[in-house]
C-alpha cells in the first residue's frame, strides 16, 4: 500500500486555493510509511485496514492524523478511499523543498476517494497555504481538473453550521525591485 499516492493530493487543495506548485516533494514518495495507532484491524479479504487512537501517518513530508483512519482498497489492490475522523483530523505536507511551512488542512473528516480524483474535507473544514485560508463546512477538491468549490456540507451532518465560506488571500509579496519602483 503507498500511502503517498493518496494522502498527498490532499495537500494539491492547498495548491488549488493559493499556489500553483507541485503537490508534494519528489521524494515523498519515496519515503517509507510509518503508521502509529492504538489499534489496528488488518481485513485482507476485504481490503479495509483501520487505525484507531490518536493514528499518526507520516511519509517523508506528509503527516496526517486522526482518531481513526480508514483505508479501503479495490479487489486489484489500490487505494479506494482514505478516511480520517478526527476532532479535527490533520494533514500537513511541503510543496517544494524551499518552504518553510507545509500547506495544512483540518476537518472533522478528510476523504480522498481515489478512482473520483477528489479530496472531501467536511464539518469545520480549513486549508491554509502560505498565509492564505478557506473555512467552510465542507471543501471539495479535483485534483485531475484541479477545481476547488466550498460551501455547505448539504447532506452531512455538522458541528458547527457555517452559512458562508470565509477566504482570506494575503497580498503577492514585492521584490526589492518592484518596491522601489
């Protein structure tokens, strides 16, 4: 299971909303994966692997945690979706190796349906990217035509009903050069 072909296109809606860089360091995916958990219930014949209890996964840059993660693969052995319940669950990832600060999302549950190319983040969702950051109920994000729409979670339940999104998009930072003129 490599965890970096799922988890990291979370961090592309952070790219979506306030930068147009790669979605991960080259060698992320290189990186082993190490999961942390209280518990863990392996169902091979059925393709689910769950995590419970303060879950911590991480592969090079890439963190996401969670009170319980959900893997489910396909009967071929890829990833299906990736699930993280949290209050709030967390992910963080660089997008290129001269950040300083990886891109960071938070919310009540993060989804990445894989066959679909879409990351969910629903209930209290929030994305913050080099200064810039969306709140919402919910944020859905294509990582192949790389749309992002926020909005209400219509449909899901929440803990905290948000009828407006709130974005705040710091201003482009000037070179000497551009402020001396």
């Amino acid at each position: 299971m490599r965890l970096v072909k799922t988890l990291p296109i979370l961090l592309s809606l952070g790219a979506a909303l306030g930068s147009v860089s790669a979605w991960a360091l080259p060698n992320d995916s290189q990186q082993p994966i190490r999961i942390q958990a209280d518990d863990a219930q392996l169902d091979d014949k059925q393709g689910i692997a769950t995590y419970k209890g303060d879950v911590i996964i991480t592969q090079g840059s890439m963190k996401v945690t969670g009170n319980t993660v959900t893997i489910t693969r396909t009967p071929a052995g890829d990833i299906d979706v990736v699930t993280s319940v949290g209050n709030l669950a967390y992910f963080e990832q660089l997008q290129k190796p001269t950040d300083t600060k990886p891109v960071q999302g938070y919310a009540v549950t993060i989804q990445y349906h894989a066959a679909q190319n879409r990351v969910v983040l629903i209930d209290r969702a929030k994305v913050i990217n080099d200064g810039n950051t969306t709140e919402g109920e919910k944020i859905v994000y294509d990582t192949v035509k790389q749309v992002a729409n926020a909005g209400r979670a219509n449909g899901s339940a929440v803990t905290a009903p948000r009828p407006r999104i709130d974005m705040v998009i710091q201003p482009k930072k000037k070179t000497d050069e551009q402020k001396a003129q």
